[in-house]
C-alpha cells in the first residue's frame, strides 16, 4: 500500500506568504483566477511524494526506480500523487506521470539522507500538515511541511524544492509560517517546554549537495515578532478584500490600486494576477522605458516608449544598471502577459497578427521502454545495434569511487576537463567571488571586448518602433 500524498491550499498559504505579506492586494486581485498548472511544479510534487514514501517507510528510492507517479487533481481544489499501480481517488482526474528515473532517484536519496541524519535522536514527522490560524489570525490556515523534526531544545524544518532556482533560507516567511504552525500544533503531542530554536533548512538537490544545504536560525522571540507582521498584513489583506468587494467602493478605483498593491520580485513571482495587475504594469513599464512612474507618463506611453529607445544608444552606466535591475520582474511579467493571452485565445479571441500553433514536439521516446526492449530482443538484433554504451558520468563515477575507493578515485580525477563559466553579471548578494577584468590571470578582456552597445540593439526593432 503507497501513501497518497494530497494537497489543498488556503488563501493565506504558507507557500504563498511572501506575496501576501509584501502586497495588500494580491488576495483580492487573485480572486477568480485558477491555478494554472506547471508540468515543473508537477515533475517537484512526483520527487516530493517519493521522498515521503521513503521517508515515512524507511525503504531507499532506488527500489523505486522504473515506476511511475502519477499526478492527479479533482476539480481544480485538491490534487495529489500515486504511483501508477494505485487507483485515483474517485473524480480525480490524471494530470500528468512521471517517470523515476536514475536521476530523480539520486536527488531524492540525497535528500532522505540529509533528513536521516538531521533526525537522528529526535522525532521525524514526514509530509505534517501545520495550522497557523491562531499565528497570524485567519481562521483555518495551514500548510504541509516536507520535514519536522522534534530535538529536545530545538526544532527542525527542512523543505525540499527540486527547481533550479536558488531560495534563500534566511527570514524565509514560509518556512516561518511552518515553524509557527508546528510549535502551535504538536504542543498538543509533544513536551515543546524546552525547545529554544527553530532551525530550517531548504534543501535543493539540484544546487546542491547534501553536506551544503544551508540553513537559517530564529529564536522564538524573532518568530513571535515575524508572526505579529504576519497578523498585520493579514489585516491590510482582509481590508483590502473588504474595500475591493464593496459596490460603492470607498477608495476609487485607482487609489484602491495605489494603496494595496505593492509590486516586488519576489511577490509577484508567483501571483496570479500578474498579467491583470496595473500596478506591476506600471513599474515594469516605468523600469524598462525609464519612464517617469506617473499617470501622466502611462498616458502617452507610445510617445515615451519610443524616445526612451532612441535614448538607449547614449544611456549611461547608472541609468542601465538601473533598467538591468527590472529584469526578472520583466521576464515574469511578460510571461503573465503572455499565459493571459493565450488563455484569451484559447476561448476564441483574435487577432491580425498572432496566432494559435503546435509548438515543436517532444523528443520521441519509447511509450514502455520494457516492452520496446523484449520486442527488439525477439528480433534478435546484435547488442549493439540495440544498446547504447558510454562511461558514466564525472558525478556518478565521483559517487561510487571518491569515499568507497579513494585511491582509484586519485587515479580518475585528473582526467576530469570543466569548460569555464561564462563572464556574467551578478547581483551583490550572490555567494560567488566578484572577479576584476582588470586581473591579468583572468583573460577576460578579450571576451569582453566582443560587447558593445551595437551588439546589444536590434536596429531593425528600433526603425520600426520610430
Ligand atoms: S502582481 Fe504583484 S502587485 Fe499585482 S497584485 Fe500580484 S503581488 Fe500585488
């Protein structure tokens, strides 16, 4: 028997703090908008369920290698995992599968070691649904933690997230939100008197390995405090709510909007209003055209839009910094635009100058790849006309040699090449050293000489704009 693995999500989610807590108007905004689904966020929820069946059972990914999880959803409310051999919940419908490969088996391995040692000498609760209702004041709020471990004088969280985008740990307010609702709820099973920290950790295999997983530490006092931020902005939400639903509405229109919406990268990362929202309009604009952000400026955009393109060619170095700034929130942006117009199209919109196509198929692949293989066998086909060899990898060698057999390993490493990592921007904050052009180790100049401005502009673009 596998576990089902379900989820259901309340407005003020956990995983969706970091929207709600920085715009008042996101809740309101939202409402109406279905989820969308994201073959990424499901091919995550396949690794997830893994790692609980694992976890909860004790048993090692690789005895799972080869089957397939299949992820489900019932109208649009709840949707959830099971391997292929499980019947669906009744009225669930298939949304897509996954296979287990050699390599989610290796991520997901990592990831229950990590959460195995951590464990050890506490208690581990696997997939635990938390209520923060009374925390941050919203009747019925919760959300699943990946991993609670209870320690004498500590407690740990550990969420695993299986994209390729880094998420910081630090005053990270879902990983608050399940540390509050896990001191609220298992004071109820468990003696919690001792405990003195919240220990938590984001574990991102695809980053990472599992000796580097960072991790971040509150003391209570600092979650109490975060939780009072998370009770306000759950109030300016709710009024917020209140105001955008009333007919008669006591703000206008736009001073609704320019009171609670608040657009931020990392709040509008996820938000489902992005490609209706006009305050994230008007800064994405205001950014990119370096526009004054105005109403006055919204009003003759064309006109703007057009003489800060002619501009660009002498901008200075501030001035582009400062467009370069806006470029997630831009690429976000347009991608919402994008989804919204699709979706329009979908329903039969038209317009003269895009249409509806059949994007490039995938790669072909064998529908079962057991019975592609007996059937080429009774054909008697040679081994090579049927099987592909090549050396492992660097990685996997690396894994079954460096510990188990050092001195081999010595031997391997040498013939090991890594191309350099292209010369690229960074923000401050990223962990990587800053390199100097300047540094006559580095040959960089040459390659940076092959940029200039002309590279960067697309004239024809700009003639037609003008
Ligand atoms: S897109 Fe950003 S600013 Fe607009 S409602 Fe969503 S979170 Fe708020």
């Amino acid at each position: 028997m596998t576990t089902e693995r379900v989820a259901q999500h309340h407005r003020y989610s956990a995983s969706g703090a970091v929207g709600w807590m920085t715009c008042a108007g996101k809740i309101a905004m939202e409402v109406g908008i279905p989820d969308t689904y994201s073959p990424y966020a499901d091919e995550g929820s396949a690794a997830h369920f893994l790692g609980a069946e694992c976890l909860q059972k004790g048993v090692s990914p690789r005895d799972f290698h080869g089957r397939t999880v299949v992820c489900w959803e019932k109208r649009g409310e709840r949707d959830g995992q099971v391997f292929e051999s499980e019947p669906l919940p009744e009225g669930a419908k298939e949304r897509s599968r996954w296979k287990v490969t050699q390599e989610m088996v290796g991520y997901v391995a990592n990831y229950c070691s990590y959460v195995t040692k951590l464990a050890k000498g506490g208690e581990l609760l696997v997939e635990q649904r938390v209520h923060f209702s009374r925390a941050i004041g919203v009747e019925g709020a919760f959300g699943t933690s990946d991993t609670i471990i209870v320690h004498p004088k500590k407690l740990i969280i550990v969420d695993l997230k299986y994209g390729f985008k880094e998420v910081s740990v630090v005053k990270n307010p879902q990983m608050m939100l399940y540390s509050a609702g896990s001191l609220e709820d298992l004071s109820m099973l468990y003696d919690l008197d001792g405990i003195e920290e919240v220990e938590m950790h984001i574990f991102q295999p695809r980053l990472q390995s599992a000796p580097d997983s960072p991790d971040w530490s509150c003391n209570l006092k600092y979650l109490e405090a975060f939780t009072k931020d998370a009770k306000v902005a759950v109030e300016r939400s709710e009024e917020a709510i209140a105001f955008f639903n009333t007919p008669n509405m006591l703000y206008d229109q736009k001073e609704w909007e320019e009171t609670y919406l608040t657009p931020s990268e990392k709040g509008c990362q996820w938000c489902k209003a992005k490609g209706k929202c006009p305050a994230l309009a008007k800064e994405c604009l205001s950014d990119i055209a370096v526009l004054p952000a105005t109403a006055e400026g919204l009003a003759n955009l064309d006109e703007v839009v057009v003489d800060a393109i002619a501009q660009i060619p002498t901008l200075d170095f501030d001035t582009l910094a400062a467009i370069y700034k806006a470029k997630g929130k831009f690429e976000d942006w347009i991608k919402a635009i994008e989804a919204r117009m699709l979706s329009d199209m979908l329903e039969g919109q038209k317009h003269p100058e895009w249409k509806l196509i059949k994007g490039r198929q995938g790669n072909r692949k064998w529908q079962d790849e057991e019975e592609a293989e007996l059937t080429l066998k009774s054909m008697r086909l040679k081994l090579d006309e049927m099987y592909d060899k090549s050396v492992k990898s660097p990685t996997e060698m690396e894994k079954a040699l460096k510990k188990a057999r050092p001195k081999l390993w010595a031997k391997v490493e040498p013939l090991i090449s890594r191309a350099d990592g292209k010369t690229q921007i960074a923000p401050m904050s990223d962990k990587r050293p800053s390199i100097n052009p300047h540094d006559d180790d580095l040959a960089l100049l040459p390659e940076l000489a092959k940029f200039t401005v002309e590279d960067l502009i697309d004239h024809d673009e700009i003639d037609d704009l003008l």
